[in-house]
C-alpha cells in the first residue's frame, strides 16, 4: 500500500463514521448478547422493587412499574427493533430490487404496472395506510414486517429500474450484449454491481427508517405485542407514569436514538462515498 | 385518488364486525337485533354497492354517518379541521424561522464548525421518534417546571408543546434539504458572477442563492408531506389534541368506518393539494417558470 493510498483511506475515514459505527456497535453487541447483560431476562420481576429512580438498588436505569429492570428490558427491545428493521428491508430490497431489474431491462407490462404503484405510493400519506392495514390485519410482529415490506419494495424498484434504463444504453452494456453475453450475465455482472450503491444507501436509511416506525406503531398499540418487551412499548409504558417516574419513558427513547443516528450517520457516510452523482468516478470491483 | 379510497374501504371493511365491536363490553345483543342494527347502518349490503355509495358522497361533499352516535362525518371532520390547521401552520412557521437562518448559515460555511453541528443536530432530530421529543418535552415543560399544560385543549399555550414537537421535527429535514440545495447553487457561475460585480453577500445570498434554492427544497416538502401527516397522527394523539388524527386513530379502535374513510379521505386531498399548491408556488418563486 502506498502513500496515497493510505492517504484516500484515512480521508474518507471521518467524524460521522466513528461516531456512527460506534453507536451502531453500541446498540448491536447489546441486542446479541442481551442475555448476558440481563441474566435474569426482560420479565424478571420484583415487586417490592417498583419503580425504583435509576442507581437504587442496583438498577442503573431505575425499574418500571412492575419491579422490571430498565436495563434489562433495552437490550431485549433492540432485539425486536433490529430484527424488524434489518428483516423489513431485506425482504423489500431482494423483492424491489429483483422487480426493478426485470421492469427496467424487459420493459413491457411489469413496467407500466410498477410505475401505477409507484404513482399511488407517492400520493398517499403512507403511515395512515400502514395504520389501517395493521388495524385491520391485527397487530404482531411478522405482520409488522410484512407491512413495511409490502409498502416499501416500490422504493428500491423504482430507483433500480432507474438506473437500468440508463446503464442499458451505456457503451460498456452494449458492448457486453454484442459479444454475445447473456441477459442474465448482462444484468448480475454488469448491471447490478453499478447500481448497487445508491440501493444500499437507501437500505442503510430505511432500517433507521424503519426502527422509528415500529415504535411509533408499537407506541399507539399498533405494533409488536405489549407483552414482548419493545422500545416502543415501554415508551408507551413510560407514558402512564410521566408524572412521577421519568425514567421509564426516558431511557427507552434514548436507546432508539442511539441505534437510528448510529444507522443515519452510517447511511450519509455512504451515501458521500457511493453517490455517483457526487463523485464523478465509477466505483467498480 | 380512486384507489386510495377503495384501497381504505376494502382494508377498512376485511377489519371485523362494527357491530360487534359497537357492543364491546356490553352484554352481548341477540342475533335480530344484530340483524336490524346492521340493515340500519347499512352494513348488510355488498362491499361494492358500499364503496360506489361513499364514492358519490365523497364528490358531493356527503361522507355518512358515524357509526357510534350518527352525527353526519362531514361535520365530525370538520369540528376537527381547525386543531390540526392551527398545529399544522404553527409547526411550519416554527420549521421555516428556524430551518432558513440555520441552513444559510451552514452553507455558507460549509465545513465550518457551525456546519458539522447544524449537520449533526438535524441528523439527531431525525433519528428520535417524534412522540418520544413529545413525552421529553411534556416531562420537563409540563410536569417537570409545570410551565405549560401537559395535554389536551385549555387555551393557547397547549399548542406550543405540539406544534414545537413538529416543528422541530421538520426542521430537522427542512435544514438538510435547504443546505443541500443551497450549496449547489453556491457553486454555480451566476453566483460567482454576482459575488464579482460586488454585490453584498445579504443580496447575493436572499436574492440570488436562496430563491434559486427554494424550489428543489420545497418539492421534497411536499414530497414528504405524507410523512408529516403520519407525524401530526401520533403527536396529536400523545397530546390528546383535537384534531383530525385522533379523529382517525379513535374511529380505528372504534371500528367506526364512515368517520376512518372519511377522515383518510380527506388527509389524502390535503396531500394531493398540497402538492399542487406548491406545484403552482414555484411560478411565484421563479418568475421563469409558467404555471398554466
């Protein structure tokens, strides 16, 4: 590795990054290794010990109303956000970007029809649609996700189909396609790994994103199930005892801040590194 | 337009029985009365006959009747209008006082240290949730220096709370946006043009920069108006203000299908125009543009 080198990697290496990745480790390695930080688990109540103020007893974060330790709930809770927030947009991006490639390289009917959905997506206030389908289809975690999924998909195939439409006309495509390569070859090796950026981005975005809607969802009773512990739900707790005990809606909050700036910072970091449209060079291999 | 309002009706109708629902925690009715009480709201008929009939009402101004008491849901609609426009414009003038000096003054000195915190504090307002600012904000104002009412409507002062909870929200976006786009038009040559025929920076920056800014920054508004709509749902309902997402969110817990229909119906207009609004407001920003 040469001076230069070691030069470019030390300047795309910035305050936003560390601070991201160290936040994000923060949330992460506390949702693993959950158990280990609560022993006893998220429910192990003690009665005698309700709504303790943080630093009695023991309790860093003060316990909830029913004896529960704070700090033991918040790993616990992270497992439920992270797991909705990195599920939700696995399962739209691999469906989304599979759809825009298609819709974008074949054209045809799957094209227009995408765009229509598109056009709907864009003109209604989604989250009241999210709200009516869960009210619906009941709260619960899988159909949480299955929500996010099912609204969020179109972002990714429109932004893919986008840019395959234009890459289709590219030299390099065209030249690909008259040496004989096959569409599946044209499309996964060439394609594919020149849009890739801006989708991860976006993903990046979209779990933040997403783990502030499973709250807020959870917070109207419209999201994961109150008896699991979630950070939404002990906010919603927290709500009933504002009053006289603070830290039960506190703490829970700050965990969702420190996990959705940890996937922020990370996302805009990103996005200045692989954002085309700001650098001006490919970002091939 | 259409489809968002079949789209809520069908979702809406697949949720369950209302008149069950109606009878929650009552002694269970027997099954004529049932039988009548649905043939009365009208709820026996086929799903289609229902949606063309709320169609048509929806052109003519006429949304149904509530469910739980029949007061006619237009005017349950607009009983509520007022409390979300008076939340909704005062959270914008809070956003606009405070998103325009700040992103100028972060553009301007892009990578000054008052950028990096501009930056970092609009990426924290993005990343709490806005109902926890709320509870925050309720914590310390309301109970803690019990400066203001914690909830609910008693006079002006209860919207401070709430209307500042969204504002600072959109703040948050509006400073990203703004500073994004005002530091594309920093570098374009008309600038440094201005700047060279010594125009002084108040001119070339209200002037020349920030019109020329506005119009990619608000169109990403409006874009994310959609959201803003979802944010007004959950602040007005951990406020218990009176408007038309508690209006929304009671009626889902109520089964109440005319004022949820009605009620969504009117969000997604307020959208759709709003969209328009500022479709035809780039025509006052930039004069080269022509609306018609």
């Amino acid at each position: 590795m040469n001076d230069r080198q070691t030069s470019r990697i030390r300047r795309r290496i910035n305050f936003d990054l560390v601070f991201g990745l160290l936040l994000l480790s923060v949330s992460l390695f506390s949702a693993l290794f959950a158990s280990l930080i609560a022993p006893l688990g998220s429910d192990a109540m003690n009665l005698a010990d309700r709504l303790k103020p943080p630093g009695v007893d023991g309790h860093l974060f003060g316990t909830d109303a029913i004896g529960r330790d704070i700090l033991a709930r918040i790993p616990h809770g992270g497992q439920i956000s992270l797991t909705v927030g990195f599920v939700s947009v696995a399962v739209s991006l691999v469906v989304g970007v599979g759809i825009g490639l298609l819709a974008g390289f074949y054209r045809g009917v799957l094209d227009v029809v995408l765009m229509r959905i598109a056009d709907v997506q864009l003109s209604f206030p989604f989250i009241l649609l999210a709200i009516t389908v869960i009210a619906v289809i009941g709260p619960g975690l899988w159909k949480l996700i299955f929500v996010m999924a099912l609204t969020q998909w179109v972002q990714y195939a429109r932004m893919v189909r986008g840019q395959v439409l234009s890459l289709r006309e590219q030299d390099a495509v065209q030249a690909t396609r008259a040496l004989g390569a096959s569409d599946a070859r044209i499309v996964l090796r060439h394609m594919l790994p020149n849009l890739i950026g801006p989708v991860i981005v976006l993903a990046t975005l979209n779990v933040a994103n997403n783990i502030l809607l499973e709250s807020g969802l959870t917070f109207l009773g419209l999201g994961i199930d109150p008896l699991i512990p979630s950070w939404g739900g002990m906010l919603a707790d927290g709500r009933n005892y504002m009053q006289t005990a603070w830290w039960v809606a506190t703490f829970p909050g700050l965990a969702i801040t420190v996990t959705v700036l940890g996937f922020n910072l990370l996302g805009d970091w990103l996005r200045d590194r692989l954002d085309p449209l700001d650098q001006g060079r490919g970002h091939e291999s | 337009m259409l489809v968002v309002t079949l789209l809520v009706a069908f979702a809406v109708r697949l949720s369950g029985d209302p008149v069950v629902a109606l009878f929650q925690g009552a002694s269970a009715p027997n099954k004529t009365d049932l039988e009548r009480i649905r043939k009365a709201l009208g709820v026996d008929r086929p799903f289609l006959v229902q949606y063309t009939e709320f169609a048509t009402g929806l052109l003519t101004g006429n949304l149904g009747h509530s469910f739980r008491n029949g007061q006619p849901v237009s005017e349950l609609i607009r009983e509520k209008i007022p409390g979300t426009l008076v939340l909704a414009a005062s959270s914008l003038f809070i956003s606009i006082a405070l998103s325009v000096p700040l992103a100028i003054s972060s553009a301007v000195r892009k990578g000054s240290w008052v950028d990096r915190l501009v930056r970092l504090f609009s990426l924290i307002g993005l990343s709490f949730p806005n109902f926890w600012l709320a509870l925050m904000l309720i914590l310390i104002f309301g109970v803690g220096l019990r400066w203001l009412p914690p909830s609910g409507f008693e006079d002006w002062r209860s919207v401070i709370m709430p209307a500042t909870t969204l504002g600072l929200i959109l703040t948050a976006t509006n400073v990203r946006l703004l500073r994004a786009a005002l530091l594309e038009v920093l570098s374009t040559q008309y600038i440094t043009v201005a700047r060279s025929k010594g125009l002084p920076q108040r001119v070339v920056l209200y002037k020349h920069a920030l019109r020329n800014a506005a119009i990619p920054a608000v169109t990403f508004i409006g874009l994310q108006f959609g959201g803003l709509i979802g944010g007004v749902v959950i602040v007005e309902q951990v406020f218990a203000w009176p408007g038309l997402g508690s209006l929304a969110l009671n009626a889902i817990s109520q089964r109440d299908y005319p004022v949820l229909q009605g009620t969504v119906a009117v969000l997604a207009l307020v959208v759709v125009a709003v969209n328009l609004l500022i479709d035809f407001s780039y025509g006052l920003i930039d004069p080269r543009i022509n609306v018609s």
